[in-house]
C-alpha cells in the first residue's frame, strides 16, 4: 500500500511552519532593513542544496510568568552540516526572530549535537551568533546549557577550526563562546557584544558609558582586540568566513590547504628592493614586502586594526599555506609592547595548532620602554611571545630585514629559538642592543668629556654596527644560515617550504606547558 498523501502532507506542512521561523512579517521587516535572516546567512555559506538541518521540526514550549505559552520553532537556532567550497563544514545560527535567539535547554542541546558532530568528523564549526542571551524562562537550565557549550568550545579548539559572526547582539555570558573559538568575524553595525552594559556599569562603578564605546566593532577591533575582523553587512562576513577556511585544514590530524601543483617562479623578485630603506630608522611598510613574497600579492590580515606595530596574517608562497608575523617600523618603530606580544603569541598558537608553516620578518628594536609597560606586565606578556614560539613544531623561517636587538630579536624566533631557517638581508642588524644606545652604555663618559659629542657619537655608533652588528658576524657564527639579496628572499622561502613539509620534531611527552598568561 503506498503512503498516504495526508502523512506526506502533514510533513511537509510541519517542515514549512518550521521553515517560517518567527514568521513572515518579521521575516520582510529583517530584508527591508538590509540584514539577513538566520537561514538567509545558512544559506548563503554554503553550497547550493548540500545543508542537511539537524533539529528542524524541534517545537520547545517556554514557561512564562502568568503568561501563555509559546511554541517556538526549532527553538530559536539552526543546527546541521553542509559544503563550504566543497567541504564540509558544521555550524549553526541564532535565529533572533523566535524569542530573540535566546538560548534556553533545547536551544543549547541542538548547539551541543552539531559541535559534538563536528568533533567527531574533523570538521570545522561557524556559528552566527545573534541572540538575546539566557532564556530566562528556562531558568538555570539556561546558565546550565551555556555551560555545557563552553565546555564543547575548549574540546573543540585545537582540533577544528572555530569561527564565529557576531551579526547581532551577544551579550552577558553569550560572548564567552565566541571568545573561545579560534577566529571573531563582527558585523559593523546592528550587532553589539559585551557583558555587562552600559547601565549596569554606571549601577555599579558610577562611570557612565555607551553602546558605541564598550561594545561595537570598532572599540572590540582596535581597543580590546576580542574580534579579528569588521564586516560590513552580512555578506561580508561569510565571503570572510570563505577566505579564512581556505587557508586552513578542515582539523589538527590534516595538512592546511596547500596548492602543491602551484608552479614554482624561482625568479628573483628586483622589485623588493624598491621598498625596504637601508637606513634603519626610516620606517617602511612591511605588508608591501609580504606582497612581493605571496603568491599573487593575495594577503589575508588578521586584527588589521589592533597591535598595529605588529602583522599577523595568511598567504601562500609557491603554493604553501604560511602564517606571517611581521614587525611594523611604521608604527612605533616596530617595537614589541604588551597588546603586540598577545597578538602574535596566539597567532603563532593558532597556526601550530593547525599545522601551518611561520615565516617570521624581522624589523624589531626591542620591547617598548615605559613605566605603563613594565607595570602592565611586559615581561609576562613578552614571555608569552617566547613561549609560543618555543612550543611551536610546524616548519618556521626567520627574515632578519633590519634591525633585531636584545630579547625582542629572540621573541622573533631566531635560530635559538627553533627557526629552522633564518636568512638575513644585508641591511640587518643584530645585536644587543641598538648603536646609539650601546654607545651610551659603554662610552657616556667619554663623550661627555669630548669636544663634538654628537660628532663622537656618530662615530662611535658607526664602529658599534661594524664590530658588533653587522650580519657577517652572525653568519660566521652560524646564528643565520644565509645573507641573502633582499630580490632572492621569496623564491628561497618558497624552496625551503617545500623541504620542511615533511618536518617531523618530537617533544616530551606532557599534558601542556604552562604559558605565562
């Protein structure tokens, strides 16, 4: 007996009412505004037709104060799997229009299965997180459910990526979850995130704030550093959430993305030569030499706006996936301070985390001096830079462009540290410490007594470069493999990549090392 045209109807009228979410007027208010809707952003990331929902038909009832019930459809969150670019990828998103997103048992159990699912296929979980927060109907099985995915985000992270939007608000505890994923996308507008608010701070401190200071995009990019990037619409953010998965692997046990077929140019690149000014006190943009080095220029920059004395970000070179960190002469000379050393130090973390290669250029003329720094903590945050880069097992190369003094040329992975190559131009400098300053240390009385003192000193500094910091001294006691012409420096990375692939470095057996955090 065939299946009756009711039981098939009865489905597929269910599996619309669901589809419908918080219904249709919300749904158009949502598209006038210009914002996607939960499933519109699904929908958008991945591949036409390959997202298979988990939890559709999932109808919780809330428990009101004196008030009717509801019956919210799939309870405010879309779960399941899909293609990104043809791989598949995990993810789930708050669905703002049934009950405002908020999370209550149900809501955070859907949330659970994908990430568990996840964790146990390989596969890298996004998440649009667009929520009210606790569902203070479910009472503590609210605080209980956000509990249990926090715990799902710390067994996930080294294993697969983690990436979330913030594409609306994310408030209270709400923000603790994307906090502990691997990569912050966030809306520039119609999305906020912090935990306490703007009145509960002035309730309890008396200090009167706003929205905009606290909790947008802009104060999270470039004063607090919790988010990696700004999108501009909704759209921008997954086209964003494409770029990052295509430089990462789909979990710790695979290799990155390579494009191992990418035909190799070993032709020396003269155009580097253009950018870099011998003169170490000129500053230069250090993201036009990572241009000259990628494959196509093509740059992925992360925290673009925060530490800006310091670049992190992706490329390839001849077809080799590679996280950069750079210094940046062009803000504060490239010195390292405490927000820098936290952004590179969890950069190098991630991508050891997921097997992709370091090339480390360096430009440094030591951590940043001051009584704020040091009280601040500059040497546990420094330490911090030591640590990532000590721990780190993936294949890391070192630039030596300029200068590289003291402890900070160390926090840059030199050869002590565990570079496996370390090339140096012949505008490097390393040593110590700077000319002037050595100058000053061994000879302050001297030159005090001296007719021209600034003549003197010059002078004096000039000697310093020669016998102290010159890279022919460090090349002769092996602390760099190579000097190298600056034009030579993207097809000897692009060499060396290729051989360190197969790199295989034992540590000592142990649950963790204790970061200085």
């Amino acid at each position: 007996m065939p299946i009756s045209k009711d039981l098939l109807e009865t489905l597929r009228n269910k599996r619309k009412e669901a589809l419908a979410g918080g219904g249709a007027k919300k749904t158009k208010k949502r598209r006038e505004q210009g914002l996607m809707t939960a499933r519109d952003r699904i929908d958008t990331l991945f591949n036409e037709n390959t997202f298979q929902e988990f939890g559709l038909l999932v109808k919780h009832e809330t428990h009101s104060f004196g008030m009717d019930k509801k019956l919210l459809p799939t309870d405010g969150v879309i779960t399941g799997v899909g293609y990104v670019d043809g791989r598949p990828v995990a993810s789930f998103s708050q669905d703002s229009s049934v009950a405002g997103g908020s999370l209550g048992k149900i809501h955070a159990l859907k949330i659970c299965e994908v990430m568990d699912y996840a964790e146990k296929c390989g596969i890298p979980v996004v998440t649009f997180n667009d929520s009210g927060g606790a569902r203070i109907q479910d009472g503590i099985e609210s605080l209980s459910g956000y509990g249990h995915v926090f715990n799902r985000n710390v067994r996930l992270s080294g294993v697969v990526p983690q990436i979330a939007v913030i594409a609306g608000p994310c408030a209270g505890g709400a923000a603790y979850s994307p906090a502990l994923m691997d990569f912050i996308i966030m809306l520039r507008n119609n999305a906020v995130m912090f935990i306490c608010g703007p009145e509960v701070i002035k309730a309890v401190t008396g200090q009167e704030t706003t929205v905009q200071e606290i909790g947008s995009a802009e104060a999270h990019a470039s004063i607090s550093g919790n988010i990696h990037f700004i999108a501009e619409n909704d759209l921008h953010a997954v086209q964003i959430v494409h770029e990052l998965l295509d430089y990462l692997p789909s979990n710790n046990m695979t290799d990155p993305p390579h494009k191992l077929d990418y035909d190799l140019d070993l032709t020396p690149d003269e155009q580097v030569n253009d950018i870099v000014p011998e003169n170490s006190k000129t500053p230069f943009d250090v993201k036009n030499v990572i241009e000259r080095l990628t494959d196509n220029g093509t740059f992925l920059e992360i925290q673009r706006d925060f530490a800006a004395n310091i670049v992190v970000g992706f490329g390839r070179i001849g077809g080799i996936v590679v996280g950069f960190v750079a210094n940046q002469p062009m803000v504060k000379a490239g010195a390292l301070d405490i927000d820098a050393s936290d952004k590179a130090s969890r950069f190098v973390r991630q991508c050891n985390t997921y097997n992709i290669p370091l090339v480390t250029l360096v430009d440094v003329p030591g951590f940043l001096p001051g009584v704020n720094e040091e009280q601040r903590g500059i040497i546990r945050h420094g330490a911090k830079m030591l640590s990532a880069y000590g721990a780190t097992t993936v294949p890391k190369l070192s630039v030596i462009m300029r200068k590289a003094y003291g402890g900070a040329f160390l926090a840059m992975c030199s050869r002590d540290m565990g570079a496996d190559l370390v090339l140096a131009w012949p505008t490097a400098e390393i040593a110590v410490m700077g000319a002037e300053g050595a100058v000053n240390v061994l000879y302050g009385k001297e030159l005090i007594d001296a007719d021209d003192p600034a003549g003197r000193a010059a002078e004096l500094a000039s000697e310093y470069r020669d016998e102290f910091a010159s890279p022919y001294i460090s090349a002769g006691k092996l602390f760099v493999h190579d000097i190298i012409e600056l034009s030579e420096t993207r097809p000897r990375l692009a060499l060396a990549l290729r051989s360190l692939l197969s790199k295989r470095e034992q540590r000592p057996q142990k649950k963790h090392g204790n970061i200085p955090l």
